[in-house]
C-alpha cells in the first residue's frame, strides 16, 4: 500500500465513498524508490503534488472561467484538459488520432502497469465537462472558430530516423512504425514495409476494434506478430529497452546497441536494474559504447566498447532513438497571437512523469 498512497493519498477516502475508479494508480515505475537511491526528494510519477504539498498546493477554482483548447491526447494532453476542466474553465480537447493516449497506448503494451493511468485518464476526461473532438487537426483558423483564451500544446516528440547507414533498408522500422504496425494504424511508410497479409490483418484488427483493446493486443502478439525470429534494436533508452522485453517475451531473439555508454536513459535506477537484469535473464544481447552502427540485409554491425567488430543478426531492426522535442506548432499558434502553454514531451522527452507535471504546472498558470 506504501506507494499506492503515494501515488494518491486520497485512496482511503475513496474507496470509502466507493469510488475506487477515481483512485489515480500507482504504475510501479520506481520513481519514489529511485529517488531515495540517489538521494533526492522523494516524489510521485503520477502525482506531482506528492510530498511537494507546500510547494505546489491545490490551485484555487478560476477567478475567470477560460475557454482553453488542449491539442493532443496523450497522457500531458488528458491531464492537463482534467485538471483545467476541475479548476472550472471550459475546456475542449483535440486528438487528430481516433481514440486518447497517443504514446501512452504503445507504453501500456509494453509495460502493461501504464494501462492503469491510461484507463484512470480516460475515465476522468470521460467523467468531467471536457468536449474531445477525435479525428481533429488544430489550425489557427479551428482554434479561431472555437475562441480560444488560451491554448495548450501537447503534441507530444518528434521522432526522426537518425542517419544510421542502412535505416532505408526494408526491413528496418522506426519505433513509430512499430506502434502503429502493433497498434493496428497505417501509414504509408509502413505499408511499403509490410506484406498484404500484415497490411490485412492491421486492417481488420483496428476495422473491428480489436487492436484498440490493449489486453487482445497483449495476448494476440503472444502468438503472431510481423517480425521475425531475429530482431535487433538501435537504441537502448526506455524505449528500447522496454520493447525489448516486450519482444523477448513473444519468443524472440533480441540484441540491443547503442553508442551511448551507458543503457537505460530515462529509467529510474531502480526499474533500469530490475529492467536489465530481466533482458540478461531471457537472453536479450546488450552492448552499450559502441561506435560505426550500421545496417545490413541480415545484421546490425558495429564496433564494440573494446574496439572489436561486432554483428547483432536480424531479421528485422527496429530504430528506437531520434525523438526530441518538437515546438513548431506552438511557434506558429504563438505567431498566430494565441496564448499558448507547452506541455510533456513537445518540450524534450520527459515520459509520464514529465508530462504529468508540466500538465499541473501549466494547469496552475492559466
Ligand atoms: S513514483 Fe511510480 S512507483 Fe512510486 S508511487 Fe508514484 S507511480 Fe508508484
């Protein structure tokens, strides 16, 4: 119960009123731990006001009611329409895709305690005042029409393929493509890379809806996926290293290499040692320091942190580096005279917990 509290001290009451589905989740990612390894303060993922009660105190109601527009649905985009929406402003909430949680979604796959924030934000978004328009791409002029006060930007990274010899190759894909191949989107990118039967099943999965329920997805990727036996990926920070796990426990055989010198950017001590403990324990390669990466047919060669020539055999490489922050819309609704608020990842990667507290930050300011 210890971290459950901390991820919601409320819990008692709540389930005391018999709201269990209000209880914000715990989602075990070991930030609280983490921080006692290294000595700083103690502090929640999910709950920015966690043992920072004086600092960052319930932001009274709205002196003046705002009509704000959140563009994006992911979990800095949900949180911050919530927490607007509770402190009384009108709220809308925009999502070109067609459902909430943008990457949150793909993170809930691969490491399925997200799920419980995902469904917590969805149900509390469901529950509050806020109108989400799916399908929906912000422009000036929408945001124009809808008389925006202010705006808040949560768009979430750009994710660029890094010039890495041979991620032209066919069967290299981007860490997006495989959100999207797994989560049953399209784009045409991916459409060239895949064979009709792939491109049918992605089809009929999201046509019927089964790719938008994570647990069918979960269980489903158990016995097919696209890939091959073999796969290797460029990039050993959070991502990587979770759909690492991801894959090694569908049945296949995984190798990690990254130029950093150190795996596991992003993670929290704690969750990095359990993490790759975890690979080394189902046989996941992983080589960290290495230089001159490059793709071939059936290989990923480079130079190893000894200095010696290295492969990594695939049939498959999926590319899980190249995201950054990404402001170009809230410059151009800035340059379009719109009060805009950035929120998560559009300010460089920061995952959940920066996307929950730049939601309370910018929540509080407007
Ligand atoms: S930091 Fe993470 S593990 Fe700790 S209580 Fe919050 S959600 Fe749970």
């Amino acid at each position: 119960m210890g971290r459950k509290l901390l991820a919601d001290p409320h819990l008692p009451r709540k389930l005391k009123e018999g709201r269990p589905q209000d209880v914000l989740p715990c989602i075990y990612c070991y930030t609280c731990i983490s921080a006692i390894y290294i000595q700083e303060h103690a502090r929640c993922a999910v709950n920015p006001e966690t043992c920072f009660e004086s600092l960052r105190p319930a932001p009274p109601a709205a002196a003046t009611r705002k009509r704000v527009v959140v563009v994006g649905g992911g979990p800095g985009g949900m949180e911050a329409a919530r927490r607007l929406d509770r402190a009384g402003h009108e709220v809308v909430l925009l999502e070109r895709g067609d459902q909430l949680g943008g990457t949150l979604r793909f993170a809930a796959l691969a490491y399925a305690a997200n799920e419980r924030l995902l469904d917590w934000l969805a149900r509390q978004v469901e529950a509050s005042h806020v109108e989400v328009r799916l399908g929906t791409v912000a422009t000036p002029e929408l945001l124009r029409s809808l008389s925006a006060d202010a705006v808040v930007v949560a768009t979430g990274a750009r994710r660029s393929m890094p010039p890495i010899p041979g991620s032209d190759l066919p069967h290299v894909f981007s860490g997006d493509d495989l959100r999207r191949l797994v989560l049953g989107e399209s784009s045409e990118a991916l459409e060239k890379k895949t064979g009709w039967t792939t491109r049918l099943a992605t089809k009929i999965g999201a046509a019927t809806g089964m790719t938008a329920n994570l647990d069918f997805v979960r269980r489903a990727t158990h016995q097919w996926m696209p890939l091959g036996k073999r796969i290797a990926i460029v990039g050993g920070e959070l991502v990587g290293l979770e759909l690492a796990e991801f894959l090694s426990e569908r049945g296949r055989t995984v190798g990690v290499v990254d130029d950093v010198p150190r795996l596991g950017a992003g993670l929290t001590i704690v969750r990095r040692m359990r993490l790759i403990e975890e690979l080394e324990e189902h046989g996941v390669t992983l080589r960290a320091g290495a230089s001159d990466i490059r793709i071939e047919a059936e290989c990923v060669r480079f130079t190893d942190a000894a200095g010696q020539g290295a492969a990594i055999l695939a049939d498959h490489v999926i590319v899980a580096k190249g995201a950054s922050g990404d402001l170009a819309l809230a410059e151009q609704l800035r340059a379009a005279s719109f009060a805009v608020h950035v929120v998560g990842d559009c300010r460089g990667v920061s995952y959940i917990e920066g996307a929950m507290r730049s939601a309370a930050e910018v929540a509080a300011a407007i």
